[in-house]
C-alpha cells in the first residue's frame, strides 16, 4: 500500500513542478511579447521624431517671404529649402483618418502623413495622437483661432510636437504607450 502512496504522491509532485514550469514559460512569453512590443513602439517614435526634427529645425531655411503657411492642432505647412538644393520646398505634415487604419485592432490609430512638394504622401508608422502647439517669442502659446491668419503664424517663434504611439494590438488587455515631446526653435523663423 505505501508503494502506491509514495506512486500517487510522485505523480502529483510532479504534476505540480510541470504546471509550475508551464506558467513560468507563459510568463517568460509574454514579457518577451512585451519587451517587443515595446521596443517596436520606441523604434517607431525615435525614426518619426528624427525626420521631425530635422525637418522642423530647417522650416524657414532660406525663405525670403511666408514660412509658415497653414498651422493647425494637427497639421503644419511650411516653405523651407530642405534638400539644400537652392530651390523652396513645401512641406505639409497632417494626421489621418481612424477610418484609415480600421484594420487594426486599436480604435484610436491613425496615420501621420508628410507631403514634400507635389510628391504623394508618405506616412510613418500609426500614430495615436500628433498635436502641435504654437509659441511666440515671448514664449506665449499662439490660440488656434488666430493661427487662421498668416498675420499670426509669422508671429510663431516655437513649435511643441506631442507624438504618441500606441501598439496596435493590446498587450494583456493594455496598449502599450510611448510618448515623445519636443520644443523646437528653428533658426530661420
């Protein structure tokens, strides 16, 4: 009888240290699905927040007359001479529709668009949120209302870029989040 306890008795430790072991594998998954996850999110902010800055620290770039086109919460059209050619560029950044990216499970993903030129527009990787503040020179935020007159946007000195991106799938029911922030002078405005 004690020879089939101590066998019942091997089977359920066993068991255990095979359940134990199973949910440290889950575990070990999904924090590497999570650490993934997260250095896609980061990658994408840092690519996007460099072709922002280079192309924000040049707006006005040897531009005699209006630099600063159109300015919005979620868009900006600007004249600069970005590819050092001689010659002024258009530059229009814009967000997209969340229509655009229904495919996806986040509901609040959209595309950030840049135009250069008359060039078809390109797009980085989804965004949730792209928000521009304007400043003057005494570092005042400029309302939106006003930005509606070119008066006004030639009174911008500062532009504060929010970026967020979100995964676009949930990680343990949670999307995860990077963020980046920026207050950019350009020399030329």
């Amino acid at each position: 009888m004690t020879y089939w306890l101590d066998l019942i008795g091997s089977y359920i430790i066993a068991g255990a240290i095979i359940l134990m072991i199973g949910k440290l594998n889950i575990y070990i998954l999904n924090s590497a699905n999570e650490s993934m996850s997260s250095n896609l999110r980061q990658l994408t902010v840092t690519t996007s927040a460099d072709i922002i800055n280079y192309d924000f620290y040049k707006i006005g770039y040897r531009i005699t007359g209006d630099k600063i086109v159109e300015a919005d919460e979620d868009k900006i059209k600007f004249y600069s001479d970005i590819d050092d050619n001689g010659a002024a560029d258009t530059i229009y950044y814009y967000t997209g529709n969340v229509s655009e990216l229904s495919s996806t499970p986040n509901p609040s993903d959209k595309l950030l668009y840049r135009i250069l030129n008359n060039e078809a527009p390109l797009s980085s990787n989804a965004v949730t949120d792209f928000k521009l503040t304007y400043y003057d020179s005494s570092n005042t935020e400029i309302s939106y209302g006003k930005l509606n007159s070119q008066n006004w946007r030639d009174y911008i000195k500062t532009i504060k870029i929010y970026l967020k991106v979100e995964s676009p799938e949930p990680v343990d029911t949670a999307y995860q989040v990077v963020e980046w922030q920026k207050k950019i002078t350009p020399k030329n405005l």
